[in-house]
C-alpha cells in the first residue's frame, strides 16, 4: 500500500512539473486563436464555408434518397421490403449522422 502511494505522488509531481515547463513555453496552441492563409483568408472561415458546401450537398442527396426510399415503399407489399429498400434506410441514416457530425464540430 505504502509503494502505491510513493508511487502516485512521483506521478503527480512529475505531472505537476511536466504541467509548469509547458506553461512557461507557452503551452499547447490556443485553438480559439485563427489561422491566417497565404492568401489572407481565415483559415477556420474557410473550413466553415467548406462545411456548409458539403452540407447542403449531402442534404440534397438526403432529399433524393428520401423521395426514392418513399416510391420503394409505395410500390413494396406490406409485408415485405427488399434489400435495396433496407440498404437505402442505412444510407439515409449514414448521411444523416454525417451532416450531424458536421454541425456539431462547430
């Protein structure tokens, strides 16, 4: 039990130290603080136009996919649907979580 504690206290100290050499050097890069392009440009504006291009492209194939995935359903038995039809939910899905993930990144 003894070494255990000696053990934890050389951890903390050593982080304690590790901790202090970092923050006289400035520590890690601020990730607020924004990166300037060559071209004079926010390198985080650029990102977020980026983004939002992707965005709106994957939300029109989400549209197409949905519209597709309804005449599927309309056409299918009630009872049974086809691999496609379950594939196309999966892509939906997918697509989704993409756009999601996106947005949250922000």
């Amino acid at each position: 039990m003894k070494v255990w504690i000696q053990r934890g206290a050389l951890i903390a100290a050593m982080a304690a130290v590790a901790w202090m050499a970092a923050a006289q050097r400035g520590g890690a890069p601020d990730p607020q603080q924004d990166v300037q392009l060559p071209s004079g440009k926010s390198q985080r504006d650029e990102i977020l136009k980026a983004e939002r291009e992707q965005n709106i492209k994957d939300a029109a194939q989400l549209v197409d996919l949905a519209q597709q995935l309804q005449v599927e359903l309309e056409k299918n038995d009630r009872f049974v649907f086809s691999i496609a039809t379950m594939k196309k939910t999966d892509d939906i899905e997918k697509l989704a979580r993409k756009i999601r993930s996106r947005m949250r990144h922000n």
